[in-house]
C-alpha cells in the first residue's frame, strides 16, 4: 500500500511540474520595459521647475554660509556628529533636544496628510525623490537615445556597437548622477569645500567614500533600474493614501461622463453617438508608470498629471475643449452624472483638523525653541551605594551633575541644594566647600561633576526626602533646578 501511495504522489509530482514547464509559471511576472513618450504642456513645466528648485536645494544647500561667531561652524545647514549638534541656520539643536527632530517628522507628516486630502498624490507627482531622480534619468535615456520610438527600436534590436555605445553612455552619465548624490549627501555631514576638495584629492574618510558608494548604488537602481517598481511595490504611501482622501479630493481623472463612448466619427452625424475620447492612447505612451488613466483610479498612478498634458493636446487638434482628463474629485463626477452643478471646498472636516494640528504643533515647537534656556541640567542620584553613613553621624548621598553650557563664553555657575538642612556640599575636584560652589564650564560644552550632600540623620523624617539641586549662571542669573530624592536609613517605630 505504501509502494502504491509513493508511485502515485510521484507521479503527481512529475504531471504537475510538466504543466509548470510548459506554461512557464512564475512566483514573479517578468517586468516589462516602460518607455514614456515625452510630454509637453503646462504640467510637464511645472515638473521640469520643481525639479530644477529641488535639486538645486539638494546640491548647493552645504555650501550656504552662515556666521556663528568664533569657534562655531559656519555652514548653515550642519549634522555635525563629533560635536554632537544640527545647524540650521539660526538653529542649533543638542541631542538633548531631540524632540525638536520629533515635532518637524509630526509636522511633515500632517502636512503630507493635508495636502493629500485636498489633492491627492501630488507629493509622488511632483516632489517625492524617487519621481525627481526618475525623471532626471529618462531625461538622460531620452537625450542619448532619443523618444519613446526610437528607445523602443533600440531595446528591441541585436547587440551592436551603436547600441552598445549607446546604453554605456547612458549607464555612465547615470551612474555620474548617483555619484553626484552621494557626494552631496555626505556633505551635510562635513564642512563641505573642505570635504569636497579631499574626495577629489583622496584625503577623505573612507566612510565618506563608503557612503558616497552606497547612495551611488541605491540612486542608480531605483532611479535608474527599477523605477516605477519602488512606486508599486517598494513604497508604502500608494497603500495607506486612501485613508487621507475622499470623494472631494482632487485626483488625475478621465471625465467618462465627458469621454464614452470611445471611439472617433468617421461623419459629421456620427459625433453624437462618440465621446470626446477618441482612442489615440497619448495618455497611456505619456505615463511613467504604463498605466491608463481611463481605467479609473489605481494604486501605480502617482498624479504626475503628463496624461492631462498628452489629452489636452489632442483635443487642441481635435478642435475640442481642454480637460477630458483633469484634476477632478469622484464628487464632482457624480454630480456631473447627476446634471448637478460643480463644486469645490478647500473647508472640509479632514482638512480643517490637519490645518489646526499642524498650526498647533508649530505654535508649540515655535514657542519652545524660543523660551529654551541657555542653561541645562541633569543629576543622576548614586546607586551603589545607596547612602553612606560618615563617622559623624551625618548621611551622604552622591550625585552625579551634568551641566550644558549652550553659550558661547566660558560660564561660571553657582550649585546650590534646597528642600533639607544640608551640613556640607562638596564637589570633586573643586576646592570651593562653600554651601553653593562655583563649577566652571567652557563654552558651548557640557561638563559633569560628582555633587556629595550631607545631612545630619537627626533632620531626615523619613528613608527618602524630595531634594533641589539648582545651578545658576552666576553673570546672568538663569537657573535651572533638577528635583531629586536624598535617600537615609529606614525609620524605625
């Protein structure tokens, strides 16, 4: 029985891997070459400018002075790591407050939110990094191969040196962008004049050249390789965009109510049995993505609006009105089905709650930068051993003081405890046993001592007593007070 049962799943097997060879099933499908046709028109300018500010911004943004006085960096935008500090500008954050770091990712986000409820994609479309460095590397592909046409020729012919001499300087001038992305990365890391002089000379780190092959590898594959596969597959906004819409949204959208039936009249008595969409499939050669946007809405459209562009074209020609394919909301759509009049409110419940969370956080975060002191305290109480008990009978407990000086200029600043009858207060390394010693501290620098506090055992109530440790900037009086706890021996009934 069980020699039976093998020749039998054995033969399964084998029947099942021959239909798997002869229809050649795959986990994956084959991705086939996009080849966009290039577009023309108002929204195709509107790319080429943001591309143009954007880049620009990301490239020449190191190189922006900014003066920080003596001893200070001087570029404006920093993430200066062996100084433990970011610059941006007028702004200079600590690790100690990065929470600063966390309200900008909150703020970026809710804004990201509000202007895709109101419309749509219009980051992937226009902003997004992977739409920018994509769109720079088509321009290459179409310049050194030439249009949608003649890249589809090419693809589709034999190996030959034209063809060969085509792709490597496509591959080359690709690969140069990459490395132009990389190089401008690590230099917000670094002085960049400096840093750019030693990456061309060979003086550099080598975790700079490491990292400037890394962003080299990542920008030619996804922007040059893979496309629009970080769209659909890589990327998690396509998935999650439906929660921050809704039918007044504005999107890409064929208007069918305008453009079915398709078709294009062979007679003058023919129009009225034709909508104004006439078949040439512009739309479709135009999209970065392969898609067609009469489909209706989808996951791979990114809002680029090259199909609005390619439609408003035809329709010149055609000697029909603009805008079969628009920004459009699924609202108005079932209006016009309706016979119902068009309308548009930017004041919506969604937008109305992303617009005041997003001024809220703003006040916030504006309002701390501008009351944070220059002074900043942290005390960690000893915890081995708990206490110690001195031949005098008196109790001490051993903190640890940690004093930022976020000045510019040496800072001399008096430390001094409150909450209990303190009978001495010392602090390593300094001679001053007063009962508030001076700590010195250089500038823009942050300094830890060893605080010991002493208290009489006759004045502690109870085995943990609340205790203030205050520090106070002795030129301008700004103080900064930590509430910690003295601990004793237990209390006994």
């Amino acid at each position: 029985m069980s020699t039976k049962l093998e020749d039998i799943v054995r033969d399964a097997t084998i029947e099942v891997d021959a239909v798997n060879k002869k229809e050649n099933r795959s986990l994956y499908k084959k991705r086939e070459p996009i080849f966009p046709k290039r577009a023309t028109g108002q929204f195709r300018r509107l790319k080429w400018l943001i591309m143009i500010l954007t880049l620009s911004i990301y490239y020449l943004v190191p190189f922006i002075r900014w003066d920080r006085g003596p001893g200070a960096p001087d570029q404006a935008v920093l993430i200066d790591f062996p100084g433990n500090r970011f610059y941006f500008f007028f702004i200079e954050l600590w690790p100690q407050e990065v929470y600063y770091i966390t309200g900008i990712l909150i703020v970026a986000a809710l804004l990201l939110f509000f202007f895709t409820s109101l419309f749509g994609r219009v980051w992937c479309g226009y902003s997004c990094p992977q739409t920018v460095w994509t769109d720079l590397f088509i321009a290459v592909e179409r310049w050194v191969e030439g249009d949608r046409n003649a890249r589809i020729k090419l693809h589709r012919a034999p190996w030959s040196l034209e063809k060969i001499g085509k792709y490597s300087l496509k591959h080359t001038i690709w690969l140069l962008i990459g490395v132009a992305t990389g190089g401008a990365w690590v230099f917000y890391f670094a002085d960049a004049p400096t840093l750019f002089v030693e990456l061309f000379t060979l003086q550099a780190d080598m975790m700079a050249y490491s990292f400037v092959a890394l962003l080299t590898f990542t920008t030619y594959t996804l922007g040059g390789l893979a496309r629009e596969q970080v769209c659909i597959y890589m990327c998690p906004w396509p998935r999650i965009q439906g929660a921050m819409m809704d039918e007044d949204s504005l999107q890409v959208t064929y208007k069918l109510d305008r453009g079915e039936p398709r078709g294009r009249a062979k007679k003058a008595h023919d129009d009225e049995n034709f909508g104004d969409c006439i078949d040439c499939k512009q739309c479709v050669v135009v999209c970065p993505m392969g898609i067609d946007i009469r489909d209706g809405s989808q996951l791979e459209c990114i809002n680029c609006a090259l199909c609005i562009d390619a439609c408003d074209g035809i329709m010149d020609k055609m000697g029909t009105p603009r805008g079969l394919i628009a920004y459009d909301t699924d609202a108005n759509l079932a209006r016009r089905i309706a016979g119902k009049a068009e309308q548009f409110t930017l004041l919506r419940m969604r937008t109305v709650l992303y617009a005041l969370a997003i001024v809220f956080v703003c006040a916030v975060m504006g309002y701390v930068l501008m009351t944070r002191s220059s002074l900043d305290l942290n005390v960690l109480r000893d915890r081995n051993p708990i206490f110690v008990k001195l031949s005098d009978g008196s109790i001490r407990n051993g903190y640890t003081v940690k004093i930022l000086n976020k000045e510019r200029s040496v800072r001399q600043f008096a430390v001094s405890v409150d909450g209990l009858p303190v009978e001495t207060l010392k602090i390593n390394d300094i001679a001053d046993t007063s009962t508030a010693p001076i700590v010195e501290v250089k500038p823009d620098s942050l300094r830890s001592v060893h605080l010991f506090i002493s208290v009489n055992e006759t004045n502690l109530a109870s085995a943990s007593e609340p205790v203030n440790i205050t520090v106070t900037d002795t030129e301008n009086g700004n103080s900064v007070t930590y509430d910690s706890v003295f601990i004793g021996p237990e209390k006994r009934p």
